[in-house]
C-alpha cells in the first residue's frame, strides 16, 4: 500500500529543494547543481505528480509554464493605485524636487533609498499568505492587464514566499516591479526573428510587453525575462516596514531579486553623486536603464508628503540624457551632398547604442571638427540625440599618435576634383561649385525624382547609379531626352518598364512650376518656399530677373532664400539647364496665383486619413493658396484637422486637444467659399 503521506512529504522536499535552487540561480546568481541535476530533481517532481495528481500544489514549480489562453484576456483591479513618477532631466531640477519636499518636511532629518530605472514592463504581484496568486500589468494604475500565466513563468518571481525569521508572512502583500529582458536576450530573440523573417523587436522593452501578453505561456518561458522588485502597494497581516530600505531587505529574504545597484544615501549630495555615477555607467548594466529613482527612505515621511492625482511628492525619476556610448574613430571622409555641400563623417569602430548597431556618426562642418579636436585613432563619446541621430560629443582619449595630423578641410571636392568654397564668409559650409560633380548630381537626380518633387516614380537610386556610371546623363535636363533603348543599357529594364518610365517622365513634364522650382534643389529652397515664389512670380522668366529686394517683398521670403536664388540664377550652367529644360518642354509656368482668404490665412491644418478623390498634395496646395499652411503635427497651436477614412494617431490627439475637426466634405466646402 502507498504512503501517501511519505509522498506528500517528498513532493514538498523536491519543492522547496527546487525553488530553492531556482532562487540561487535567478536571483543571486550563484548556481550550485549543474543543470542535469536540476533536470533530475524536476523530472522526480514531475512524475509523482503525474502519478499522485491529487498531491500536486498550485505553488509547485511546475506550474510555472501553463496551457494556451483564450483571446479575451481579463484585467485585475489593484488594491493600492499604481502610480507613475515625475520626472526631472538636470541636476538643477532635481534639487527643485528636493527642496520642494524640504518645504514641507521642515528640519526633519532624512535619507535617500535610490535605484536605478529600469526600462522594462511595471507590474504588481499579489500574495495571499504567502502564495503568489495574481500578476497584472500597471495599466491606467488603477486597473491592469491579468497576466498571472505568464507571471508564473519568470523564475525570479517566487510562487510561494520564503520563510524568514526577521519577518512575519503576510496575510496579504501586493508588490511592484520591473519585468525585463536583458541586453544578451533580446540580441539573441531578435536574431531568432530575423531568421524566420519576422519583424525584430525595436527594442528590449517592446519585446517583454509583448512575451508578457502572449497567449500561450510555454512561449513566455523561452523568453528569458527577470523580475527586480522595488516597492510595495498594499501589507495586510504582517510585519510594519519602517523604511523603504527594511523593505528590501524584507523583499529579498522572502526570495525575491533585488537591485544590487541599490544604494542608501545618508544625504541629498550621496543622491546626486549616485546620479552621476550611474549616468556614466549605464553601458556596463546587463539590461537597459534610462535613468534613476530617488525615495525618502522613510515610510512615515513618504505618508506626511502624501501623493498628488499622478505622482508621488516622495518620489521621482531622474532621466539619464540621450544614450551615450564610446567608441574608436577608424577614418574621417567627406561626403557631397545634392547641393554641394561637403560634410565630414567619423567612421566608427561598431558600437551599440540604444539597441542600434551605430558605425558612422556626422561632424557637420569642418569647424565642428576643430572644436571637437577629434582626429583618426581618437575614442570619442557618442550620442544618439533623441535616440535618432548618432553624434560625437567629445574626445575621451586621444590616439596618441604624433603622426596622425589634425583633420583639414579639402582642398579639392573628393569626387570630382572640382574647386571649394564658402557660400558668405561667416557660412559654415564649404561646397563644390562644379554642377557636373556626380556625387551631386546621384542624389540631385534622386531629390529631382521624389514625390514631393516630379514624382518620377521608377526612377530609384539603383537607375541613377547606373544612368551616372553609363554616361548616359550629364545633368538633370538630360533625363527628359533619354531614348528608349538607352533604358534597355540599365539592369533590369525591359520594354514594359522602360515604357511605363518614360511615360512617367513625360507626365512629370506638366506638373506645376512650383514643383520644378523645387525639384531643381537650390540651396535653402524648400517646398514651401518653391510655391511662394511660383504663386507670386508666375514664370520662371520672371523669378530668374527678380532682384534681392523684389523677393524679399513675400511674405516668409528672407534674405537667406533670396541670396540663394540670386547666386544659382547668375550663373551660366543654370542659365543653360533652364533653356534645356524649356526646350524639354517641362512647364515653366503657375496658372494660379497667390490668393489671401480671410478664413484661412494664417490658420495651420493637418491632414490624416484617406480622402478619398482628393489627393493630400493637392489638399495641401489648396490650404497654401489661401494663406494657410500645412503642418505635419497635431499640437495646440493647429487650428483644423481634416479626417479622412482610417485616421490615425493625429485624429485622437485633436480628440484630447479639443483641435477644430473637418470631414473631407466640409473642407471642400471651406476651400469652396
């Protein structure tokens, strides 16, 4: 006859054995059986419960990876508010939090429990005598996302408390943390979904929101995610916590993962010090952190400074500046752009940089590089501004290279030889004169084509390329005089796709001057600037002969636009290019000039949605005409925002900003009158 009480006793050892060296493993990091004995242990566990199901406990290990769940997923009211925290991005700021909360607490002495922020998913896990019973996501801070299942997976997360002699276990305990996924993981699920041709997660944060919103939690187990507790919502049933750092100690003892990066500062300067530390060596943490969370330590003080609709006064995040990391300078080249413009570009040694993989950064003039001192062999300190642009900000260690000499502006445009110079004096930018300069031609032939511009569809930078390296093309003229069997000589390019090119070519022909006017990429001329000018001149004769003055008499027409204008008509190469393009037969004239509505002058309007039968450009240009202007962004400052079918984002912010909305009917109706 089987002891089922022998058994009941040998499935709690194997329990508590288990956890145990899952604690060790997940949350220490101080492993003491090889995973075959883990296996073994496991796989003894597994086959009494299969055996005595009847004994199996909801706390046992495995029940960590469950079945898949239905599509309707539940949400979970939490029993104290979760809120979110201030932020502040200067040291200056952040002594404004601290003498704002000094106002109230007076002569009170005080200490600092500080941790670093994570970039990860907030959570609240619930615990009723001392199993773990639900896991919700932050959501609105008052009601969560139920993501139990999944919870149950991350082995940093205890299914059942520890017993501890310093503290008593709670009846009910509601915790909060931060689930993650480490750098070295998302590097390697990303690499995974590359080679299944699936879309890589942007970024570590992403990629555990969504393992922790999966369906089927035997997918969340293989995601490797961590849980680090840092704060408690609700404590019911068991020892008062005097501090926030007793409450840690508490944490950990009852089996959870702790920041070893956790730190009590015994004053405000301790805090600002930590600050700076942290901020330098964000690289070397193992997961992603954008900043640090300051708290008075004391849990009677953080009651008397109390909580405001949002935020906690006891608390507040002090952001990290954009991402920065250090790198080796391999080279130092020089571009050319469209219109001549020579930049210098650092090509890096590769180093990541807010989860993108960064081997080049811009110096933007040579005058930058001067200030930087940066020369071949330096290590640099870079910055992705606004997590977008890569950017050297200073020489952290020089080469040390005597022979490596300071980098000195060309003399000689790189890729054509042609003659340099500054545009004014007190200009930044060198530029190559030559018009025949292939580097600016490819992207001015590039620029010529987009959509904004002729809208040569077809016409990509693999065809200009090829057009370039087959002489086939000289200038921007010479596309309208292409044969069809010159398109026959470029990869690729058959009867069909050289007729329908051509026929796009000759279409692009009768597109409005302000669109040619733009296409041409004279310096500082942009869209906006390229229909004032055609709506006010009408013809090209007429801009060519305007002097300074003529135009800066528009409205929004500086100085800068009307020197550019200037100094590209007066020369003989753009005299030549015009009589071709005339003799291309590409329109040189507006049929509709500058018209002022009282309705719409000055007003800004934004565009979102299909409006069906009416093209956006065409929308645009209709606004332009009346004095209004078109902006890209839905903000205070919008006065309309047409809706068409499918809006997007910009349709719910002019919902929250209260911005004046249109249907495509009543636009029309507007532009009618």
């Amino acid at each position: 006859m089987v002891n089922k009480v022998k058994i009941q006793k040998e499935i709690q050892r194997l329990i508590e054995e288990i956890e145990g060296h899952n604690h060790r493993y997940y949350v220490l990091d101080e492993p003491t059986i090889s995973d075959k004995e883990y296996d073994d242990l496991l796989n003894r566990l597994i086959k009494l419960e299969d055996q005595f199901p009847e004994l199996r406990l909801t706390y046992s290990p495995t029940q960590r990876v469950g079945a898949k769940l239905q599509e309707n997923a539940k949400t979970v009211k939490h029993q104290a508010k979760m809120y979110s925290l201030d932020n502040t991005y200067s040291p200056a700021e952040l002594q404004e939090w601290n003498e704002r909360i000094r106002k109230i607490l007076g002569d009170q002495a005080m200490e600092y429990a500080v941790e670093l922020k994570i970039d990860g998913v907030s959570a609240s896990l619930t615990y009723r005598n001392g199993i773990f019973t639900i896991g919700a996501t932050r959501g609105d801070g008052i009601i969560g996302e139920d993501v139990t299942h999944n919870c149950k997976t991350i082995r940093s997360i205890p299914l059942k408390l520890f017993k501890t002699k310093r503290f008593d276990c709670p009846q009910f305990l509601e915790l909060r943390g931060e689930i993650y996924m480490d750098k070295k993981s998302f590097a390697a699920i990303n690499r995974e979904r590359e080679k299944r041709e699936e879309v890589p997660f942007a970024n570590p944060r992403n990629a555990t929101s969504g393992s922790l919103k999966l369906l089927d939690s035997t997918l969340t187990a293989q995601r490797k995610l961590y849980c680090l507790i840092h704060s408690f919502g609700l404590l019911r049933g068991g020892r008062e916590y005097k501090t926030q750092w007793e409450f840690f100690e508490a944490a950990q003892e009852f089996g959870f993962r702790i920041s070893q990066h956790n730190r009590l500062c015994k004053n405000f300067q301790e805090v600002q010090d930590y600050c700076q530390e942290y901020q330098q060596q964000r690289n070397d943490i193992p997961y992603e952190v954008d900043g640090i969370v300051i708290k008075v330590n004391s849990l009677r003080q953080q009651r008397e400074l109390g909580e405001t609709l949002k935020s906690p006064r006891w608390a507040v995040a002090y952001k990290f500046p954009a991402y920065q990391a250090t790198t080796m300078v391999d080279d130092i080249v020089v571009q050319v752009g469209r219109t001549g413009v020579l930049t210098p570009v650092a090509l890096l040694e590769p180093v990541e940089c807010a989860g993108v993989t960064i081997s080049r950064a811009t110096l933007h003039n040579f005058e930058e590089i001067q200030r930087l001192g940066v020369k071949k062999g330096d290590r640099v300190l870079l910055e992705r501004a606004g997590d977008v642009i890569p950017k050297i900000i200073k020489v952290v260690a020089s080469s040390g290279e005597h022979r490596v000499k300071p980098f000195r502006v060309p003399r000689r445009c790189p890729e054509c030889g042609g003659k340099i110079t500054k545009w004014k004096e007190q200009d930044v930018a060198y530029r190559c004169v030559n018009p025949s300069c292939p580097k600016q031609l490819e992207r001015g032939l590039i620029h010529f084509a987009s959509r904004g511009a002729m809208d040569i569809e077809g016409l990509g930078e693999s065809a200009v390329k090829q057009l370039l390296e087959k002489n086939l093309i000289k200038d921007l003229a010479d596309l309208y005089f292409l044969q069809k069997e010159d398109w026959f000589k470029l990869d690729l390019f058959a009867d069909r796709k050289a007729e329908n090119l051509m026929r796009t070519i000759e279409t692009s022909k009768k597109l409005p001057f302000s669109r040619f006017l733009y296409a041409l990429g004279i310096v500082n001329i942009g869209e906006k600037a390229a229909f004032l000018l055609a709506r006010y001149f009408l013809t090209m004769d007429k801009l060519m002969k305007a002097s300074v003055d003529e135009l800066t008499q528009i409205h929004e027409i500086g100085e800068v636009i009307a020197v550019s204008l200037q100094e590209f008509f007066s020369q003989d190469f753009a005299k030549e290019l015009i009589a071709k393009f005339k003799k291309a037969g590409v329109n040189m004239s507006e049929t509709k000039g500058l018209v002022k509505s009282a309705k719409l002058t000055g007003k800004k309007f934004v565009f979102t949605g299909e409006l069906t039968g009416l093209a956006r450009r065409e929308a645009a240009d209709l606004v332009r005409r009346l004095g209004g202007e078109e902006v890209s962004s839905v903000s205070k400052n919008t006065d309309f925002v047409v809706v068409g079918n499918n809006p997007g984002s910009k349709y719910e912010k002019a919902l929250k900003l209260k911005v004046k909305i249109l249907t495509k009917q009543q636009f029309q109706e507007m532009i009618n009158e």
